[in-house]
C-alpha cells in the first residue's frame, strides 16, 4: 500500500521512475484530479481511494476519484445543508462529534452521505496540501522558483522552498 499526497503522487508519477504494482493507493490532504487518480492507478496497478478530512471533525468521508466525483462518508456519520444547493452551510455530525458542526468546506450534500466537494467556504491558496488563509489581492500572482505550478487553495511560511508574491507587471 502506499500512502500519499496528491503533490507527491503527482511527482512519483512524473519521476519516470519503475514503479512497482501495490494493492492500494490511498491520498489524502487535498482533492485528486481524476485525471492524476487515472494515471496512478495504471501506473501501480492497483485502485486509488481519496480520504476527506476536515479540521472539524477529522476523516470523514473517502471515494474512488477514477469512478465519480461523489464522497461516501464513513458508517456513523451524516451531513446535512441549509436545503439551499450552494452548500455553504454545510454540518457534520458523527462519532467524537455529538453535535452538528459547520464544516468551512463547501459541500453538494446528495444524500446524508453523499457529497460533492465543492471548495472552500473562504479563499485559500494551496501548495502541496498545506492550507492557510492568506488570501492574494486581485491581480497578484504566486511564483514559486522550485515549482512550476501552485494550485489555489494555501500558502505556508514553512515550506522549503521560498515563494515570491509580487505583481504580473513586474515578472519579465
């Protein structure tokens, strides 16, 4: 089994490094593209589950990113919305979490246990699964000279490699 995150899958993958095939894949700390979920599972011969966690109450929910976009919380817990469709009011409520809790994700609830994840209920940036909420004004970009891409969703002082935040204008 190998246990990962979609940034470090994403660079085994295109290590082109032999892989050798595993039982199972499992990713969590930020959403899967099913695209990368296809290209991993080719590639280790083996099925790929995604884990939802939140900051409120934890693991919560896992899917197969390669067959759908749906969510299947785990036995023992159930969301529910404010019955509006924009899933900004979305609570959980299960296990070490007696009482329903509003979630900062925003969630498509099909069913009490079924959801689409949706987003961020506030602006974030993420870059490797490391969330926070310093959010960029309008007409900034984030360049990383390590990496080539930076996905929105966090931004964290301790990652390794340093992050100029300047405006497009000034990049030649």
């Amino acid at each position: 089994m190998l246990v990962t995150t979609p940034f470090q899958l994403k660079t085994l993958l295109d290590s082109g490094i032999a892989l050798p095939q595993i039982d199972l894949t499992l990713s969590a700390t930020a959403p899967l593209s099913p695209q990368l979920a296809a290209r991993a599972e080719a590639a280790l011969g083996a099925p790929l589950m995604e884990i939802y966690g939140c900051t409120e109450a934890g693991q919560v929910a896992t899917r197969r990113t390669t067959k759908g976009p749906e969510w299947h919380t785990y036995d023992g817990w159930v969301l529910s919305g404010d019955g509006d469709g924009d899933g900004d009011c979305t609570q959980v409520q299960g296990w070490h979490v007696p009482e329903p809790t509003l979630l900062a994700d925003v969630l498509e609830v099909l069913a009490p246990q079924t959801f689409r994840l949706l987003g961020r209920s506030s602006d974030l940036i993420n870059i490797a699964g490391k969330r926070s909420g310093a959010v960029p004004r309008a007409g900034v970009t984030i360049y990383s000279p390590r990496y080539a891409a930076l996905t929105f969703g966090s931004f964290s002082s301790s990652l390794a490699s340093p992050l100029i935040v300047t405006s497009p204008e000034s990049i030649t």
